[in-house]
C-alpha cells in the first residue's frame, strides 16, 4: 500500500468501528466543555466526568463561578490533579470572559489560547467540539498511532498535529481525532498492547514498531 491507501483504509476502518462518536467529556456548552478539557489535563475523562457534575451543580457558567473563590474552585477539583494551577485557571478564564466577551466563550484559537491554563490543545478540542470548526487536537493517543502507523516521526505533537492535518482531508477532522482516540483506547494502547486486535497497525503499520512488538512477545 502507498500512503495515500493506507491513509484511505486507516479512515474507512475508523468509520466502520466507529459510526457514532461517543465524545469522551460530558458537559452541555461551549463554557462547560472548556472547564471540561481544561480539567482533563495529566487526567482521565473517567475522573474528570465524576468531577464536573459537583462542580457545574455550583457554577455552570462564567458569572457563578468567580462567586467562588479559588480555595473553593480547587478543593473541589482536587480528585482531578494540577488543583492549583486549574483551579486558578479556571477563575481568571471565567473573569475574562465576563469582562470582555459578555460571558460567552469565543469560537476563536487565538482568543482561547491567551486565556490562563489554556493551550493549544485545549483551545483545540474547544473549536471542533463545540463550534464545529475543523481542528485537529493531538493527545498522547493520537500522537502514539500516528507514529505507529508510520504517518509522523513521532518527534513531538506540533509535528503529529501537523502532519494530521496536511494526510487528512479538513472535512474529517473533528471526527477523525475523536475515533482515533477512542480506537486507542481499545485496540491500540500504550500498555498491554495486543497487535492481533489492532487491525490498523497489524495491516499498515510502521515496520520497525511491528518487529519491535514482535521481539518483545518472544522475549
């Protein structure tokens, strides 16, 4: 297979595994789905979906939340790691919403990416999820398949990001990014890792990886 078919197949394959995408944060608008992702950073949704229903019950937009102090904010949030820096983050981002774009978050990169705590891949899940605007947000998930599957160098995500988007028609990627996390989760994961269940890599992935797991397995 060339790339261009194995780019083909690796996107049929997700869309016949993954008809329906389930979207890993629960949350009901573009500010609790911020909060959400913000949240989710060196955690798990699993931890973050416990979270955030305690969290929204109090503040579930900009103008509850700076009500509440930042002691407040992070002793709820404690459970999902990083309390301090978020729990500020999340109050300053509530101010400037409030102050500046009448508690409304902006469907705009630039905007998101100088709010505090927020970085390019929050800001990114933020504009696909929720405005539906083409992005392609990379995690640990995606940055791992795409260098199994021999699409990137693997060198860093700025790198895996953008050679998503350039292999990727621009029209699939907020569907893409979601399946392709999903499809690591289960199928192609970090640990306990079983190539015979991972049809992508089994059938298109990168050479060295697929010896490499090999030689491992006969250790």
């Amino acid at each position: 297979m060339n790339k261009q078919e194995k780019v083909n197949f690796t996107i049929e394959t997700l869309q016949k595994i993954y008809p329906e995408i389930p979207i890993p944060l629960e949350h009901k608008d573009p500010y609790t789905l911020l909060i959400a992702v913000l949240l989710s950073a060196q955690s798990t949704d699993v931890r973050v979906n416990k979270i955030t229903p305690i969290l929204f019950e109090i503040a579930d937009n900009p103008y509850d939340m700076v009500k509440l102090s930042v002691e407040e904010i992070r002793e709820i949030i404690k459970p999902v790691g990083l309390s301090p820096m978020k729990s500020k983050g999340i109050h300053g981002l509530s101010k400037i919403l409030i102050e500046k774009y009448n508690g409304k978050v902006p469907a705009d990169m630039e905007a998101l990416e100088s709010f505090p705590a927020v970085g390019h891949k929050t800001a990114s899940v933020v504009i696909s999820q929720a405005f539906n605007i083409p992005a392609f947000p990379v995690d640990t998930h995606i940055h791992r398949l795409l260098y199994r599957w021999g699409f990137s160098n693997g060198k860093n995500v700025v790198q895996t990001e953008r050679d998503a988007k350039r292999l990727f028609p621009k029209d699939l990627w907020n569907e893409l990014h979601l399946q392709i996390i999903w499809y690591g989760r289960q199928y192609s994961p970090a640990r306990a890792w079983d190539l015979e269940k991972d049809i992508i890599t089994k059938t298109i992935g990168r050479k060295t990886v697929i010896e490499e797991y090999y030689k491992k397995k006969r250790k």
